[in-house]
C-alpha cells in the first residue's frame, strides 16, 4: 500500500512539474500600465493644471486648515463652553468637514473620470499588445494584480506593458 501512496505522490509531482513547464504565471494591474505611460501622465498634467482643478485644490487645503484650526479650538475650549456654544461649534465643524469632502470627491471624480477616459482611449492598443506579449513571454496564466493576495515583483509585467504601450504610439 505504501508503494501505491509514494507512485501515486511522484505521478502528482511530475504531473505538477508539467503543469508549471507550460507556461509561467504572472500577474498584470490594466489601469497601472495604461497610467504610467507617457501619454497618460502628459493629459494627467494638463488636467492637474487647469485653472479649474488647481482652484478645487487650493480650497480644499484651505477648507482642511480651518477644520483642523475649529477642532483645536474646539478641543481646547470644550471645558468652557456652553451646551449651545458646543452645539454651535460642532455644528461649524460638521460643515467644514462636509464641505471638505465633497470637494474631495469633486477632485477625486475628476481624476477618475480622465483615468477612464484615458483607459478607454488606450484599450483597442492594449488588446492587440496583451495576447503578444503573453505568448513572448510564455505566459500560461495571467492574473489580475488586485486579485492576488502576494505575488514577487518577478511575475508582475505590468511595466512590461506599459513599455509596449508607449511603443505603440
């Protein structure tokens, strides 16, 4: 019986073994390879720039300091003010960090809304690119960074990827 176990353990490894032979895994982030490459970080920039953009920033640092500056206070005061003095001050508080976060999400929405568009843009390219590359490199399995708990920089081609994609122009 123990002869059976050790033949049918050997079987499984070399089985195993030529299971690895037939291609190698790697894992690959899309959105990653289509921002870093060249074009994508000149129309990242150009937004970055943009008068519009750069106001939204501006006010929201500065929407950020007057929270922290009415939390200090805030903080500072409690053991003197009145229930309707903390009430109101808490009050300012609430506003000030509502506001702060909607301006957050009007600035991270306009981020997202170029990273979309600049993916959407670059697609067609890296569909053409992504089937050569997995069959020049070997690949047997690719798999979607986010999706995989650890892997070593080695089996990452995402930078791979976005080398071909600045070729492609």
């Amino acid at each position: 019986m123990k002869f059976y176990k050790i033949v049918a353990v050997a079987v499984m490894a070399l089985w195993a073994c030529g299971a690895v032979a037939e291609g190698r895994i790697a894992v690959f982030d899309v959105e990653a390879a289509v921002l870093n490459t060249d074009m994508a970080k000149k129309r990242l920039t150009a937004m970055r720039n943009q008068s519009e953009y750069k106001k939204n920033v501006s006010e929201l640092e500065s929407l950020k300091k007057n929270y922290d500056k009415l939390v200090e206070q805030f903080q500072k005061d409690f053991d003197i003010l009145s229930v309707e003095q903390r009430q109101t001050t808490k009050n300012k508080i609430d506003a000030a960090r509502a506001d702060g976060e909607h301006l957050a999400r009007k600035i991270e929405g306009a981020n997202q809304q170029e990273a979309q568009s600049i993916l959407q843009e670059l697609g067609p390219k890296l569909q053409q690119i992504l089937p050569q590359l997995v069959k020049d490199e070997n690949i047997g399995l690719l798999l979607p960074r986010k999706s995989v708990l650890h892997a070593d920089s080695s089996y990452d081609i995402t930078a791979k990827v976005a080398d071909k994609l600045n070729q492609a122009k």
